[in-house]
C-alpha cells in the first residue's frame, strides 16, 4: 500500500486532469466509486 499512498501523492500535485486522471471530491456513495475503479481495468 507505501506505494499506492505515493501515486495518489503524486496525481494530486497535477494541475489539472489529464486523459487518464480524472479528480473527483465529494463522492461517497460506493456503487458509483466501484465502478470507476473497476473502469480501470478497461483501459
């Protein structure tokens, strides 16, 4: 998990989302944060 707690760190300094960071805040219902995650393994 030491290095997924570095990667977040380092999505956060971006300025801005690029085509494969998209930033999201104030999402709290699990559903819909399940299937982003699970998006991930598409691309």
């Amino acid at each position: 998990m030491e290095n997924l707690d570095l990667l977040v760190k380092e999505f956060c300094k971006l300025p801005d989302e690029t085509g494969w960071v998209e930033f999201k805040h104030n999402n709290d219902e699990p559903h819909m944060i399940g299937e982003d995650i699970s998006a991930l393994d598409t691309i």
